[in-house]
C-alpha cells in the first residue's frame, strides 16, 4: 500500500458542538500528515456535486440543507493506508452502530448529524479533493520527524 491521500471535513454540527481539536487529533496522533485545511460554508452546488452519488435517495435535499447549514472544516489528509484508515478512524455511517473508539462511535448518535465526512475509495478520494480544493492550497512538506514515522 502507497502513500495516499483523503479528504475528510468535519461536518456544520463538528463545528458548532467544538469538536474540531478533538478530530483533527486523532488524526495527528494516528501518524497521518495535514496537507491542506480550510474552513469554508458550502454553496449548494459544491454540495451536490459531494453527494452526487445519493441525488435519488429520499434524504438527499435534507442532507444538502444540512451540509450547507453553516462552515465545514475541509482536508486534505496524506499516508499510506489512509483512505481506509480513515473509514476506519470515521467509524460506520450510523454512529449508534458505530465502534466505540471510533470518531462517529464516541462523538455522535444520529446518522443525519454524524459529524465527519472521509472518502470511500481511491477514485473518491481524487474527485473530492479536486472538488474542494485547488491545488495550490494543498501544501507539501516533510515532517521534521520523518525518519521515527517510517521502517527505514
Ligand atoms: P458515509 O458518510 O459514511 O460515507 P454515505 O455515503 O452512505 O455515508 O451517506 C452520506 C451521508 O448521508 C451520511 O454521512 C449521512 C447521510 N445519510 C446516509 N444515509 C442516510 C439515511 N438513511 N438517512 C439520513 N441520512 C443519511
Ligand atoms: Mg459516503
């Protein structure tokens, strides 16, 4: 498994219930590398294209209500495995199924306000970054520690 990269946001109710230092520090401490971040309140048509994929399902203009609703914390998060360690981070969409431990497992209850987004796949991943992000806002650098992070 190469180096890869994701993009997570935490979602409008991360943001007003606090819980941006906390999210952002799993993600640190789990050894991943932050490169790019920005606060930013979704317009519905950068919304819809995010959730294309559930134009059809009943839930869809209550979930594009719902995103738009206020600022989003969008990343960019670079590391080998990290599109599923991700998912994995996340916890499973309904957070009352979710795994304790999990972000979605400790931090929420209902499956409309779960707190975090993570792409699902390589191809996800791609599009979602080159939908919130320009490339010059995505940032490379080398982590002074590198060398205690990686088997050399
Ligand atoms: P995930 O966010 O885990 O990738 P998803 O892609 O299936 O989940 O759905 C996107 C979001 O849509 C999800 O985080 C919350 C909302 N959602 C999904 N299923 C729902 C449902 N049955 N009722 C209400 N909201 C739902
Ligand atoms: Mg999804």
């Amino acid at each position: 498994m190469g180096i890869e990269r994701t993009f997570v946001a935490i979602k409008p109710d991360g943001v007003q219930r606090g819980l941006i230092g906390e999210i952002l520090s799993r993600f640190e401490r789990k050894g991943f590398k932050l490169v790019a971040l920005k606060q930013v309140t979704p317009s519905r048509e950068l919304a819809e294209k995010h959730y294309g994929v559930h134009r059809e399902r009943p839930f869809f203009s209550g979930l594009v209500d719902f995103i738009t609703s206020g600022p989003v914390v969008a990343m960019v998060w670079e590391g080998e495995g990290v599109i599923s360690s991700a998912r994995k981070l996340i916890g499973a969409t309904k957070p009352l199924e979710s795994e304790p431990g999990t972000i979605r497992g400790d931090l929420a209850v209902n499956i409309g306000r779960n707190v975090i987004h993570g792409s699902d796949g390589a191809e996800t991943a791609k599009f979602e970054i080159s939908l919130w992000f320009d490339s010059s806002e995505i940032n490379d650098w080398i982590p002074a520690d590198l060398v205690w992070r990686v088997e050399s």
